[in-house]
C-alpha cells in the first residue's frame, strides 16, 4: 500500500464503523436491521483490512499506536456484542409468546442496550481519536516508507 492507500483505508475504517452505530441507533429507535453488525474484530470489514496488513501497519504506526487502535477495535466488538445479545440473541420463546407476538425487545432490555450504546459511543470516539493520530502520522510521513 503506498500513503494515500492507506490513508484511504484509514478514512475508509471510521466511516464503517459510524455506519455500525448508525445502524445500531436504529436499532434503539425500534427499526428492523436486517445485517446486524459483526460482533467479532476480524469478522468486519475494517477488522478484515487492518489484521491482512498488520506488519505494514505495525511498522508504519508503530507498536503503541497499532496496539491503541488494536485494542480500542476488540474493546468496540466487545461493548457491542452486549447490544447485539439483546436484539439477536436467540431467545427461547414460549407458544404463548410467539402467538401474540410477545418477542420484542422489553422496555428494561431497552434501556439496558442504551446504557451499553453510551459506553459504546465513548469507545468509538477513543477509536475515532486514535484513527485521527495515526492518519496524521501516516500524512506526515515520507511516500518512501510505503511500498
């Protein structure tokens, strides 16, 4: 990858992963989404892309900073699988529930996926903030320590 290409996939990781909580804002909102977020770091498309060039990346960013971005990306997928157990999670379902439809989300778990969305909202700006770093140190650096 040369400089912009990787300034490109850096841009291109924080803009999936507002996607995600746009799409996990619909989820509060009581909207249907039909592709949950991936609750795993290398199930993503932004976990994908980092872990296939991770030496590049290591080298390119150093080891403090890919292992802050390393480790706020898990912290992300973990905060998030608490609101993914909540929406997705197979529930069992009496026959009485399922006749009257009584399988949504109750107003305690409800609120419970907004208190986790908060927590998941700091983590993402920590991400974010993190991803900004290493954007300006790759913009900073010279276009010879790309391939």
């Amino acid at each position: 990858m040369d400089k912009s290409e990787t300034l490109l996939a850096l841009e291109k990781a924080k803009v999936l992963h507002q996607n995600q909580m746009d799409k996990i804002e619909q989820l509060l909102a009581g909207e249907i989404v039909e592709t949950p977020t991936p609750i795993g770091k290398m199930e993503c498309e932004c976990g994908q892309w980092f872990y296939e060039v991770q030496d590049e990346m290591h080298k390119i960013l150093g080891a403090q900073l890919f292992t802050k971005l390393d480790e706020l990306h898990e912290k992300w997928h973990s905060e998030y699988v608490k609101i993914y157990d909540i929406f997705f999670k197979e529930k069992k379902k009496g026959f009485f529930a399922k006749l009257t439809g009584a399988n949504k989300i109750n107003p305690l778990e409800q609120d419970r996926a907004k208190l986790y969305f908060s927590e998941l909202k700091e983590t993402t700006n920590l991400l974010f903030s993190a991803s900004d770093i290493a954007m300006r140190r790759v913009a900073a650096l010279s276009d010879t320590k790309f391939r």
